[in-house]
C-alpha cells in the first residue's frame, strides 16, 4: 500500500502515532524541494511528487477512520456497501425525531442534550470498537474482521452525522 | 458547486413529503441509505392492487439537496406508472433531469435503490397475502 511505502511502514491498522509523524517529518525533510533547488529538473519533480505523496500518506493514516477506510479500499473491499437495515430505522427514527425538536421550543432542549449524549457514547463505542477490531485484524488477517471494520465505519458514519446535526441545533439555540 | 435550477426548485418546493402506513398492504417501503456520506432516504408507494398502477408517493430524505431533489422528482415520476414501469426508471435518467454533477450521482443511485426496495417490498407483500388467502380457502 503506497502510503504506508511512503512512510516506511508495513501494512497494519494499529499504528504509532509518535512513530508516524517522526517518520513524516523525517523524510519531509529529506525530501523538501528547497534541497533539490541545484538537482535536475527530473529530480526536482521526484522531491516535489514524494512530498506530496508523504502529506498525503500522513493525512490519511493519522486519522483511525481515514487510514481504516484507506486500507479496506487497498484491500478491495468498497466502502460503499448497503448500510443494514436495522440501523437505517434508527437513524431515520432519530432524524424525525431531531426534525421534531427543531421545531419545538425550549424544553427540547433537554431531550437534544440526552440525544448528544447517546450519540457521543455511540461514537466512542464505535471507535473503541475499531481499536479492538485494528489489533484483531494485524494479529490474524482474517477476512471476517475487515467486513466488521467495514460495518463499524458505516454505523460511525451515520452517527456521526447525526451528531453534528444535535450538536448544531443545540449551538444555535444557546446562541439566541 | 452550484446546484441546478431543478434541484433548487425540488428543494425549495419538495413535491409529496411524507408517509403512508407501513402495514397497508398497498403500501411498498423502501429505506435505502449511502454509507459515504450517511444520509438515509425512506420512499413508499401506494400501489392500486386490481391495476398495478402506482397512485401515489411518497418520501421524506435526509441528506443533501441533491438527494432530496432526486427523491423529490421519483415520486412525481412515480405516480400513475405501473410497477414494473417503475423499476425501469434509472438513475441516470434523474442525473439528465436535474443536471447533477458527478460527484452527486451517488445521491440518483440512492432514489433509484429506494424506488427498488419500495417496489420490492410491495411485490412481497402482495405475493403474501395472495398465500395466506389461498391457505384461508
Ligand atoms: S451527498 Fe449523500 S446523498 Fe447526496
């Protein structure tokens, strides 16, 4: 997978963060156009592909989420499956429900902070759930984890959406 | 990105939001959802069982303004067509109407597979109840 090439990494879904970024800033350095200012012109645009390569290998794999949908990608399996229909309900369920209290008055307001709550929890155990399922996946590469890493990004998609959408319905009614 | 005047028009002035009741048996539900970006779309169909034909739809998406224009032009579309004239409409058919730009074309697939299941979920479940009348008889 090229972004981990860049970086020297191998291929796992648990990764160091002190480690990535040293090795970002490392080999940034190394290859910074600013050295190359004397090279030749096939040089010059060798430094300039590999920084930019190297910023995107480091934007990708920072991020658990990113890095995990990058790897399922490399790993031929879409991201864009049908989300399960069970959760689906809920989610509509919980944007009607949002669409409802949008309209009403204050005493919404307790109702969106238990929602807040409820999703922020959901979130978390999403992106627990995805550590878990990282190491599980680097231990024994089994197949059966990846589509279980898949359906947890989705589910945290979803959530997170609605997320945004409590959070900034509660942003706006503390600002009036 | 600038939207179409169609998909404006669509979002400014949604035709046919809402709900029919799940468990009418002349009711098909589709509730079809795109994991990019986690919007979901619920689309119904009110189907006449003695012609087949569609006699009204109905949706309610929450999601971009793309994909609440394209659902929005599914149920015009939908009404007054029979089922299986439903399942011909595709979504490429809604990206030519509203002029959607290729990175909203998932927002057409996501009508297209809600028409899909809405038409699906009626066909089962008028296929069950000719079953259940015939063990009845
Ligand atoms: S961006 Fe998701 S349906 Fe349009």
């Amino acid at each position: 997978m090229k972004f981990y090439d860049a970086l020297g990494l191998e291929p796992k879904l648990a990764i160091d963060l002190d480690d990535l970024k040293k090795r970002f800033y490392d080999r940034s350095r190394q290859w910074h156009p600013d050295r190359f200012s004397r090279s030749s012109s096939e040089e010059k645009q060798r430094s300039e592909e590999m920084t930019s390569m190297l910023n995107d290998a480091f934007r990708t794999l920072r991020e658990p989420v990113t890095r995990a949908e990058y790897f399922l990608r490399e790993s031929g399996l879409e991201l864009s499956k049908d989300a399960p229909p069970e959760l689906l309900e809920e989610v509509f369920e919980l944007n009607m429900a949002l669409e409802e209290l949008r309209g009403g008055d204050e005493s919404a307001r307790g109702q969106l902070v238990l929602a807040q709550e409820r999703f922020t929890g959901m979130l978390a155990d999403a992106d627990s759930g995805l550590s878990r399922l990282f190491a599980s996946y680097d231990g024994k590469a089994d197949a059966i984890v990846l589509e279980q890493i898949r359906a947890t990004l989705n589910r945290r998609k979803y959530v997170s959406n609605l997320l945004r959408d409590v959070e900034k319905e509660l942003n706006v009614h503390s600002a009036n | 990105m600038a939207y179409s005047d169609k998909v404006l028009d669509h979002y400014n002035n949604p035709r046919n939001v809402g709900s029919f009741d799940k468990k009418d048996p002349n009711v098909g539900t589709g509730m079809v959802g795109a994991p990019e970006c986690g919007d979901v779309m619920k689309l119904q169909v009110k189907v006449n069982p003695a012609t087949g034909i569609i006699e009204d739809a109905k949706f309610k998406t929450f999601g971009c303004g793309s994909a609440i224009a394209s659902s929005s032009l599914a149920t015009e579309w939908l009404r007054g067509k029979t089922v299986d004239e439903a399942l011909a409409i595709k979504n490429t058919d809604i990206v030519n109407e509203l002029s959607l730009p290729p990175v909203k074309i998932h927002c057409s697939v996501l009508a297209e597979d809600a028409i899909k299941a809405a038409i699906d979920d009626y066909k089962k479940k008028s296929e069950n109840v000719g079953v259940e009348s015939k063990a009845h008889a």
